[in-house]
C-alpha cells in the first residue's frame, strides 16, 4: 500500500552538498507529516528533519543550520537538501512519515568522505 522511494545519495566529500528526493504513494501526501532519518551501520537508525503538511519545519541539533527539509504536495515528494557535509552525515537515509514504525523504504547512501 504504502510506498517510499528515496534517490540522490551518493559519495561526496566533506563541505560539499547533496540533494534527496523522497517520492511518496498509497497515503494522502497532503494530509501527512513527513520526515527523514538515517541509519549508520551499527547504529540505531536516528530522526533528521520534519516537515509538517504546512511546512513547518524542525532539524535535529546535528543537522540544523546545515540541511533543509521541504515538500511539494502536487507532486507527493519530500526533500532535502544537505550543505556542508561531514564524515558523521555518512549513513542510508530514509523517508517517512514521523513515528512510523513500518513502511520503510530501501533508503539511499551518503557517504562524506574526508
């Protein structure tokens, strides 16, 4: 039913910038808060950035000032834009609507390199 499919990682290195793309089906895009998060390897995975149907905004203390969340509701799609990587942003992100516990899609790796 539920279908999110993130693009736009990659590898880049460390000060330079990336922009994800989240394409989201089978829910009322308008009607639904999203978000991202990521996912280390042998961490937990971790919330980045929220987008209210609104577009209202909130970051996480380690992405704030640096990453910028938006979304266009007649095309269902969630991004983000990344500015001033550094080696810690290194993860797969993922898309979703915040405090879901499934639905999770193949997510996209970005590696900073330093």
């Amino acid at each position: 039913q539920v279908q999110l499919v993130e693009s736009g990682g990659g590898l880049v290195q460390a000060g330079g910038s990336l922009r994800l793309s989240c394409a989201a089906s089978g829910i009322i895009f308008s009607f639904t808060a999203m978000g991202w998060y990521r996912q280390a390897p042998g961490k937990q995975r971790e919330w980045v950035a929220t987008i209210t149907t609104r577009g209202i905004t909130n970051y996480a203390d380690s992405v704030k000032g640096r990453f910028t969340i938006s979304r266009d509701n007649a095309k269902n799609m969630v991004y983000l834009q990344m500015n001033s990587l550094k080696p810690e942003d290194t993860a797969v992100y993922y898309c979703n609507q915040p405090g879901a516990n499934s639905d999770w899609g193949q997510g996209t790796q970005v590696t900073v390199s330093s």
